[in-house]
C-alpha cells in the first residue's frame, strides 16, 4: 500500500472517529498529518508549511469583527428591529428565523454561532405562536444557509480562496454566484417548507393582535384559533410581549458579566453607526478591490476597539478556536495529502469518463453523507481537491464549487450534528423526543435529495 493510500485511509478513520464521544476532528488532524509526514518521509517543517496561514487571518479577521458587533449592541438592535417590523402577522413571524439567520451568516458569523442564536428564537416564537418546532428550526437553519456563501461569510470565502488555490479557473464573478446559489437555494426550501407547514396547519394563517403585559395574545385565524404550547426553558414568555421581543432578541451565549449584559442590552448610535460603516467599508474594500478580507476584519475589529473602548480579551475569547484549529489541521492534512498523490488516485476512481456530471453527483453524494455526521465545513475542504478533475472533464467550475458546497450543508438539519444539538437544546423538554425524530427523518431525507438537487439545479450554472 502506497502512503497515497495510506493517508487517505487515515482520513477516513478521522471521519469516522467523530461519531465517537470525546473526539474532537481538529485536535486529531494536525497529529495525523505529522505521524503520517513521517511516515512518508517528510519532515515536521515540510508538514508544517502545509498549515493554512491565509485561512488562519481569514476566520480569525471575520469572527473578530462579528465580536465586535455582539458586544456592542448592534447585533442585538439589528435583530430587533426585525422582530418589530412583522408586527403580529403569524405568517411573517414564522420568517424571522429565517432573516435572522441569512443576515447573521451574511456578515460572516461562523454556522455554529449563528445557530446559537437562530435557535432560542425560532424555537421560542414557535411556541408563542403556535408554529410546529421543526418548521421555524428548518426556516432559522434554512437562513443561515442562505447566507453561508455570501463574500463575507466563510464559506464564500473558504470557496473562493479553494478555487483559487487548485486553479480551477474561477471567473471574478464567482462570489456573486456563490451568493445567489445559496440564496436561492435557501429561498427554494424555505419556500417549500412554508407552503406544507401553510397547508398541514404547522403555521397558523392569521395575525396576533398586539396585547397589554400579562395578558394572552388573541389570534385572529381564518379557521380555528391555535394556541401555543406553553414556553419551557429557552423560550420566550407569553407573559409580557415587551419581553418577549428582548428575550428572543438576545439569545445566545450567556453574558460573561452583568456590566456585559448591561452594554449588550442597549446600543449606543454611535456605536451602531461606527459598526455598520466598518461592515460596509469590509464588504466594499473586499468585493470592489479585492482586498484581503481576513485581514480588513482584523483592522475593523481593532479600530472599533479602540473607539469603542472594549475589552480586547473578550473579543478574542469570542473567537471560535475550536473551528480555527479544526480548519487549519485538516487542511494541513489536506496539503500532505496532495503532495503524497492521494486525491489524483481519488479522482480517477471517481471519474465517469464521458459523463462529468455523473462524476460530480458522485462527488457530491460523498460530501453530503460524510456531513451528514461530521462538520460540514471540514468536509466541503476536503472535498474541493477533488473538483479540479470533475472541472477538467467539462464541469462547469463555478457549478461544481457551488453544488459541492450546497451538497455538503444541505444536510446540517439533523440531530446528529452540532445543529441538531443546539436545536433540542433549546426545545422545551416535551418537546425534544417529537422533535428528535423530526429531524433525524428531515435529515435522513436531505441525504438522499439534497446532493442529487444541488448538483443538478446548480451543476451547469
């Protein structure tokens, strides 16, 4: 057996450790490039030049920047401000989760961040309003996916950067499709899941009329009013709609200090104004200019710091290290493993000659199914090495990126994975076993449709 063959071997068992508890795939990964360096006769530099320094900047810099936004309110009002503006209309509620999660992964919030979020909230106004929970959880997922490939997020960008990396001839206009493959893509299935939550009676039609503290909303229904089940632990209250709207607002990770959850409760304009014209001039410095954006968030996070006289250690300790190590310790494994032949050797078993989108459904398969239990950002960039040869037998390059890309967090929706967890979590305890099958049945489901739609609805684009 050729180290080729080894290494991908190795990653395989990578893969399949996660399902075991106490396994973290990032601590793992660097350890397995070294013994498998060695193994190959490569030195500890020569694996270690392999580390994603430009990744590094890039999660770093955009998370940085999202940190800033959290503890300095902006987030918080932007997320009122959308609750505020659908009023009582039961249908419009139930899209907040979905909005929310777009913007959030828009901006550049990592998944995972976004979810803790995106899930007290649609999981708390699903109570209140009579939505079924697994509706409003697949809006609210449904929307970060929406945003997950825009220029700011770290997809786009991990996307982007990828393709530029292996040559796979991307266009300049790439991270604008990015976008709108995933727009689309999330509008398509949020779309579909209102229509049948529309139709079953999972969402209300209707609107709640505006009620005074203590009392119960009144629905006004075209059919049979529904009330609510009663909010457990990680839901809003019915008693007071004022509070409601701050308690579903603000959910997330607990306030370090009560100095903390004072500044995050109520947002200066100042602070508003700075935080949005650095998000702006970052978007616009990174798409217009090609500037690098790992390393405008950094310089936007620091600016605001410093203006805004926060505490540098609590940025940085909002930062997901977690994902920092789990992307830069697959992808340093990912660079032994082209430089020992292993994703050549791949490619030719995995080519259809003839038929380069059979050859891209299959790679897309294997990206879904692996995701499927492991993280979806893991998989997706070590799954690119191989698109360079699906490309070269007449792919389109901006499809086979995009309906990879879609292929491998399509299937995110289930309660095996990180989102799956921070979804029951934040269920009410009733609740969870229902919604456990749900999702393991939604996500069962969106293994077997959702690599063979992304590939062919954005295959050719």
């Amino acid at each position: 057996m050729s180290m080729a063959d080894v290494s991908v071997v190795v990653l395989v068992a990578l893969f399949a450790a996660t399902l075991l508890p106490r396994f973290n795939l990032g601590l793992a990964a660097l350890p397995a490039a070294f013994l498998v360096g060695l193994a190959a006769d490569r030195t500890a530099d020569e694996v270690t030049a392999f580390f994603p320094a430009d990744f590094f900047v890039l999660i770093v810099g955009i998370t940085a920047l999202f940190a800033v936004a959290q503890l300095n309110g902006t987030l918080d009002w932007l997320l009122d401000g959308m609750l505020r503006l659908v009023g009582g209309r039961v249908l419009l509620v139930a899209l907040v989760p979905f909005l929310i999660g777009a913007v959030l992964t828009a901006i550049g919030t990592l998944p995972a961040a976004a979810t803790a979020v995106v899930a007290p909230v649609a999981l708390g106004l699903a109570a209140r309003y009579g939505i079924s929970p697994l509706v409003a959880a697949v809006l609210g997922i449904t929307g970060i996916i929406s945003g997950l490939l825009s220029p700011l997020a770290v997809y786009g960008t991990s996307a982007r950067r990828l393709g530029d990396t292996l040559e796979i001839g991307l266009p300049d206009s790439a991270p604008v499709v990015f976008f709108l493959g995933g727009l689309v893509a999330g509008l398509a299935v949020a779309a579909g899941c209102l229509l049948v939550g529309l139709r079953t009676g999972a969402v209300p039609r209707g609107r709640v009329s505006p009620t005074e503290p203590g009392t119960t909303p009144a629905t006004s229904v075209a059919g049979p009013a529904q009330a609510g089940p009663e909010p457990g632990p990680g839901t809003a209250s019915k008693a007071d709609p004022k509070t409601d709207w701050e308690t579903v607002s603000t959910a997330g990770p607990e306030p370090e200090s009560e100095a903390e959850a004072a500044g995050r409760a109520v947002s200066p304009a100042a602070a508003r104004v700075l935080t949005l014209t650095c998000l702006a001039a970052v978007v616009v410095l990174s798409v217009g200019f090609d500037a690098n954006i790992g390393y405008l968030g950094l310089t936007a996070a620091v600016v605001q710091q410093i203006v805004l006289r926060l505490e540098p250690g609590e940025i940085v300790s909002r930062i997901p290290w977690n994902i920092v190590l789990l992307v830069g310790g697959l992808l340093t494994y990912v660079g032994l493993m082209q430089d020992l032949g292993a994703f050549a050797r791949i490619s030719d078993l995995l080519r259809v000659e003839g038929a380069p989108l059979l050859s891209l459904l299959v790679l897309c398969y294997i990206a879904g199914i692996t995701s499927f239990a492991a993280s979806s950002i893991a998989v997706f960039a070590t799954t690119m090495p191989l698109v360079p040869a699906v490309v070269a037998e007449g792919a389109s390059p901006v499809g086979a990126v995009l309906a990879v890309a879609l292929a491998s967090i399509l299937v995110d929706i289930n309660p095996l994975g990180i989102t799956g967890g921070l979804i029951l979590g934040a269920a009410r305890p009733d609740d969870r076993p229902r919604l456990f099958r749900h999702l393991l049945t939604y996500g069962a489901v969106s293994v077997v449709v959702g690599p063979a739609l992304a590939c062919v609805a954005f295959g050719w684009w």
